[in-house]
C-alpha cells in the first residue's frame, strides 16, 4: 500500500482551520480524473455547494478511523483481554499486510446524499473485481478483529464508532461536496461521468506507529 498526499483542510484528516486534529485511517483509492478533463467536475458546482477540492477527491474501501479509539473500543468490547496499548501494533502490522488493487475506471450518473444528509457525494459503479477486493477487506478486518479476541464480531463492527459502518451494505461513494441550499430528496440523476482511480493505498499512514512499537 502507498500512502496519500496531505489536504490542507483535513480531507485526510489533518488540519482544520489551522489547527491539528486526530487523523483518521482508511483504505482508500484516489480519484485521479472525472469526465473528460477539469471543466466537468468543476460543473458539478450546479447541484452542490462548497465543492471540494480534486486533488482530495477519494472513494473509500474500509474506514478503520482514528487508531486510538479503535483500540479503546477492542479494550472495553473484550474486558480488558486485549489492552489498548497492544492492539494498535497488531492492527498496524495488519493494515501493512494488506493486497493492494491496481486502479480502474468507474462510472458515476446519480448524486446522493450522505453522512445524516450533510454530504453531497457521486454514488460511483465499479467493476465486479474492486468490490470483491472490499470484501475481502471486511473479511480482513473479522480476521483481524479473531485475533485482537473480539467475540460477537460482526456485532462490534456495526455497533463501532470508530469504524463507522451505518449499514451492513458497501455504497462506492465520492464525496464532492454540500448539498445545494434550500433542495430535499435523496438522490439526483446527473450525466453519466466516466471515472478514473488510482490503486489502493492507506490514508494518513505516515501517522501510523511502526509495528513494533507497541
């Protein structure tokens, strides 16, 4: 896996307005072009406010979240059996092992809404392979999560703050933006966009502790 560049304004999860804050971890894939140059993503502007900067532009495959909470969910879900100080070294050693996906092209042709209605995002189509490679990292994580002792897994992973799972089912999604001021409803069809991303890589890995440091 290749780490991601940094974002300003917290994208990756560094800064915010000016201030540092607590980088969340991902396997993602960058967005590396929409439609068929600048001026077709820069038209999205029309249905959505605040649009987020391309370079930021990303599709998530697993959302691990900020390391340190994660741990101290593991700590309390297993009673202690699993202290937190030990399980960021095992998951950073899992996170290192993962198989990377080559890029590929998508396609996108509907806004939805995300996050509570606050996210406007492309729901993007991708081929049969990336979302194989997805379950294989949900598959990952339950390994993951056998050996940090959790029992009840799939009950943790949907019941976890810090890995955010709202619902059992994967939605390939990009998020570009706010939703349009004064508009309602869930979804809009916009023209389809041919998509171009990047292979997998770890968001805010240079954040992450060596596996041997406990």
């Amino acid at each position: 896996m290749t780490s991601g560049f940094p974002s300003r304004w917290g994208l990756y999860g560094d800064y915010y307005d000016g201030m540092a804050i607590t980088p969340r971890i991902t396997v993602e894939v960058p967005v590396l072009g929409i439609g068929n140059g600048p001026a077709d993503y820069q038209a999205l502007g029309r249905y959505v406010d605040a649009l987020r900067r391309p370079e930021g532009l990303h599709l998530t495959l697993l959302h691990l979240g900020i390391l340190a909470d994660f741990s101290a969910e593991v700590e309390r879900w297993t009673r202690g059996a699993t202290p937190a100080a030990a399980a960021p070294r095992r998951t950073v050693a899992w996170l290192e092992e993962l198989p990377d996906l080559e890029g590929f092209s998508a396609t996108a042709d509907t806004l939805i809404r995300l996050g509570g209605g606050r996210v406007a995002g492309l729901e993007v189509a991708v081929p049969e392979r990336v979302r194989l490679y997805q379950v294989s990292l949900v598959g990952a994580l339950h390994e993951l999560l056998d050996q940090l002792l959790v029992d009840n897994i799939d009950d943790f992973i949907l019941g976890s703050r810090a890995l955010g799972f709202r619902y059992p089912r994967w939605t390939p999604h990009i998020a570009i933006g706010k939703p349009k001021a004064g508009t309602t409803g869930g979804t809009l069809q916009i023209a389809p966009l041919e998509i171009g991303l990047g292979g997998s890589r770890i968001r805010n890995r240079r954040f992450l502790p060596a596996p041997d440091e406990g």
